[in-house]
C-alpha cells in the first residue's frame, strides 16, 4: 500500500492548496508560425504539510533543504508541471525543496522549455501577444488540489533581464482558472506575459515599400498624354500593379495560415484596388485622348485626376490605418473597397457621358 505520509496532507477532507510563482527568468524565440516560444523560467511552489516537519524537527534545524529525488521518496509532492511545454524541448535545470520546522514546504524549480502559446495575427505588425505559462497537477483533480497564484512580486513575472529582440515586454499578470475537458477537471495556474511587437522594421520592410510602388502608380497622372508616353503610362500602371502583387506575396512568410481577415489583408486589399483604380482611370483618359481626339477635355480629366486620386489613396489609406485593433475588418474593408470601386464607375461613367455627349454635338478639339 501507499504510505500515510505520501498521501496528500487532506485526503478524505478538502482539496489541498498549493500556492504557485511563475518567474520568466528569459524569454526567447518567438515563433507566430509555430504558436512557440521559448523561456527560461523559476518556478516557486508553496505548500502546507505538517509531516514533513518532522523531517527538520528530527535533525534539529529550522529548515531542510533535499533534492528532487529525496523529497519524493519522503513527502508528498503535487506533482505540478509545465502543461503547454514542448515535451521534446525541455530542460530541468535544478530543483530544490525546502521544509520549516512548522510545515511550510517550498519548491524551487528552474526550468528551461519551449512553450506552445496560440498567437493572434489579426493587428500584425502592430499585434500585441500574450505569451502564456501553464502549469499544473499531473496527477490530481481541482477537487483534489486546488493551484492560487503568490502574493509575493519576487516569484511571480518577469525577471529584469529578460528582453525579447522584436517584442517590447508590457508586463505580466498571473490567475488560477479550472479546466474542464470531458471528465478531466484541473486547476490550472497561468502566468500571461503581455508583449508587444517592435513593429518599425516590419514597416520599413513591408508598408514602405508597397506605398512606394502606389506612389510609382498614381505618377502617370504626372505623363504627359502625347503619343510617344501612351504606353510608359500603360506599362507604368501594370508594371506598378504586377510588382504589389509580388511584394504583398511576402507577407505570407511573416503570417501563419489564418481563417480570419487580418490587418495586412485590409491594407493590402485597399492598395491594390487603388492600383485598379489608377489602371483603369489612366486607360480612360488616354482613350478620350487618342481614340475620341478630345485633347483638351482629356487633359483635363488627367490634371483632376492629379487631385482625386491621391485624395483617394490618402482616405482609403488613413482609413486601413485607424482601424488597426478594430473587431470589424471585414465591414471596413468592403467600405474601402466599394468606396474606390464607386468613385471610379461614377468619374468614369459620368466622364464618358460628357465625352459621348460632346461627340454626338460635334464639338472637335485638335
């Protein structure tokens, strides 16, 4: 059988209550693609149990110190672990359990692990994340152990030298929560560390570049409309179009496979459409141009054209901006979109009315 003093010090009478300190010594790794992390973690557990004060009774010293090893073959231990850790990447640095004269039983772990934690990719790159630590029982259910987080700020956060190279760490909080799943009922300890990414590189390296190719697009409203520039104004457009296409291909090294909208795809989206649109429009004027020999109206659709579509882009861009966090990409991005496609169909079809209209009356410009 089992011996007494291996049994959990309140069987038979309540769930026994194991206070817990999650201390991210450092932090590393951060994978989105892989839902990983990984760190390198203190963890400080307290308990009560009156008979493994025997233990420093008998030898006459307030305190005894053991390995993990002896603890469990002369106390009960809880048995408590990292629950979301890679098992094939853990490392155990060192334990040691600690026993008062009066009962109090501490354990200190050092634990290094690469830790499972599902990313949200929605705001990317101005996304805030929250790198999780689980820990729990092994062996008891919530009605038998029972996992509160410690009052004590030196166990419980983030260590002062941990940093991570692309995230700025906001802070961390700790909470005890029960999970349930079929008939496994836990007490879970959860230690959230609360980052946010260092998002300016991925700027630079992304968004600058895609505005460029915009800047590039909307510039033909800057060529003249003469034959010999028809088709650098053509090819400029297209070319334009084709190299956002393969610049905003790049995103998805940075992003997982999502089944949501993400702030990239509203972006993205809206400065394509605004490629379609200066595609289009730029089309427009050069038929009026050449094919209906309407110079000077031409002409002056190009020069409003100067105006209207970078107000356009500065709208549907500012809009796409603002809204980063919003719960409501999908709503903002058709607003975007079907705002570029009716302001495109209106000037265009409202224009050709008037070149058709000026045709019709004879009105012939040279």
């Amino acid at each position: 059988g089992v011996a007494p003093a291996m049994l959990r010090p309140n069987a038979g009478v309540r769930a026994d209550v194991v206070t817990f300190g999650v201390l991210a010594k450092d932090l590393g790794q951060v994978n989105l693609m892989d839902n990983t992390y990984f760190a390198d973690l203190v963890l400080t557990l307290q308990w009560r149990d009156q008979r493994a004060a025997e233990l420093a009774v008998d030898l006459g010293v307030e305190h005894v110190t053991l390995s993990q090893d002896e603890a469990s073959q002369n106390i009960w231990m809880p048995d408590i672990k990292v629950t979301n850790r890679d098992i094939q990447c853990e490392d155990i640095i060192s334990t040691a359990v600690t026993i008062d004269a009066t009962g109090g039983v501490t354990k200190v772990q050092r634990v290094a692990h690469t830790l499972k934690t599902p990313y949200v990719a929605r705001d990317f790159p101005f996304d805030q994340q929250a790198l999780d630590v689980l820990v729990g029982s092994t062996v008891y259910m919530s009605d038998e152990l029972q996992l509160l987080p410690s009052a004590v700020s030196e166990v419980q956060g983030v260590g002062p030298r941990a940093s991570l190279p692309d995230f700025e760490i906001m802070g961390a909080r700790a909470s005890a929560f029960v999970e349930e799943d079929a008939s496994l009922r836990k007490s879970r300890g959860q230690l959230a560390v609360l980052v946010e990414r260092r998002s300016q590189p991925l700027v630079l390296t992304l968004l600058v570049p895609e505005l460029l190719v915009l800047a590039i697009g909307v510039s033909v409203f800057w060529f003249p409309l003469a034959g010999p520039f028809a088709m650098p104004r053509v090819s400029t457009a297209i070319v334009a179009y084709l190299s956002f296409t393969m610049l905003a291909g790049r995103t998805t090294t940075y992003i997982p496979p999502k089944g949501g909208l993400v702030w990239m795809d509203m972006w993205e989206t809206s400065c394509q459409f605004l490629l379609l649109l200066v595609l289009g429009l730029n089309l427009f004027v050069l038929l009026v141009f050449h094919s209906y020999g309407m110079k000077g109206m031409a002409q002056d659709f190009n020069k409003d054209l100067r105006t209207y579509v970078c107000i356009v882009c500065a709208i549907a861009l500012g809009l796409s901006y603002s809204c980063r966090g919003s719960e409501n990409l999908a709503f903002v991005t058709a607003l975007i979109v079907g705002g570029i496609t009716v302001f495109g169909a209106a000037y265009t079809a409202g224009n050709a009315r008037r070149v058709t209209q000026a045709k019709a009356a004879g009105v012939t410009e040279s």
